[in-house]
C-alpha cells in the first residue's frame, strides 16, 4: 500500500492567479461573445472542455500521480529514480507548470465546441449554396457525423442540431479525395 501525500494546489504550483483549471477554462471562453458561451453551457461542451483538459493534464503527470479537484496528490516516498524524467524546479520538486505549459487550451477548445449547421456550412464548408445550412446536413449524413446534441433555435424554437467540432474536422479530413488517390492502382503489380 502506498501512502500518498499531497504536492501542492493549482493555485502554489501552476498558476498564482488561478484556484483550478476549471477556472482556467472559464477564464479563457469568458473572451468570447455571450451568444457563443450560452452555446457552450447549454450543449454540455463547456463540461467536455473542462474533463478534456483535466485529462491533457492527467497525461501530462508521472504515474502515481494526479490532480484532485485544485490539488496535486502523489506518492509520499517516492522511489529515488520515480521522477526522472519530469521536470524539476530550484528546490528538487516536480515542476507542475513545467509539466503542463505545452497543453494547448484552445485546441481543446476548438475541438469540443459545438457547431450549428450553418457554422458547418459557411465557417467549415466554405459553402457557396444558397442554404449552407443544408449543404452541411448533406455532408454530415453522407459521412455519418452525428450530432452531440439538440436544442431549440433561438428564435423558431425548432430542434437545432449541434456536432462536436472534432468530429466534424476528422470527418471532412477522411472523406475521399483528401491526400492519397485512392482509385488510382499500380497495374504493374
């Protein structure tokens, strides 16, 4: 059995003006217009965003330890060699904001937001169609992207379809024609 002890908080070993990396996030989306970050509650995105940067920080810390709620919580004796290979700071102890600098929140960001159809069919898409929004329902159901959620339009109060970000961009990345030709066979072989 391992006793652990812990490493310090959010606030002492990362970020003095921050208490967590929930704050964090809501630090950074609160740049955005209100519109927007309604879009991000109400979708269950800015939730996504939070638990996919809590789990870019879990992957960034040695095994053995983690980040519970705003404090960092590891082994009390650890093996003299446990460490290496993890940042250190001046005083010999792991370096948490070392470890966690390259985390790039706005992918994060990027990736979990949720996109209307007409995002998709205009921002994405590039659409030239009289109806982007229609244009991007095409392209989602022909390569099968589900949307996360719905919810009602603003103004029509009619169901609203929303797609994560990430799936949309991997999918409009796979879509034949991207890269390698793939209908092209070497008839030497």
């Amino acid at each position: 059995m391992t006793t652990n002890t812990s490493y310090g908080t959010w606030c002492n070993r990362v970020s003095p003006y921050s208490t967590s990396p929930d704050v964090d996030v809501l630090d950074y989306i609160n740049g955005g217009d209100s519109d927007w970050r309604e879009l991000l509650e109400e979708s269950g995105a800015l939730d996504a965003i939070k638990r996919a940067y809590r789990d870019a920080i879990e992957a960034a810390l040695p095994p053995g330890v983690s980040l519970c709620g705003d404090e960092f919580i590891g082994p009390a004796y650890p093996d003299d060699d446990e460490f290496d290979g993890y940042p250190t700071d001046e005083n010999d102890t792991l370096d948490f904001a070392a470890m966690i600098e390259d985390i790039d929140l706005a992918a994060i960001v990027d990736r979990e937001e949720p996109l209307t159809l007409r995002d998709i069919g205009q921002n994405v898409l590039k659409s030239g169609a009289k109806d982007p929004a229609k244009a991007a329902a095409a392209a989602m159901a022909r390569h099968g992207v589900k949307p996360m959620k719905f919810l009602p339009h603003p103004e029509s109060g009619r169901p609203r379809a929303l797609f994560r970000s990430g799936d949309v961009t991997a999918a409009l990345a796979a879509r034949p024609g991207r890269g390698h030709r793939t209908d092209l066979k070497d008839e030497t072989a």
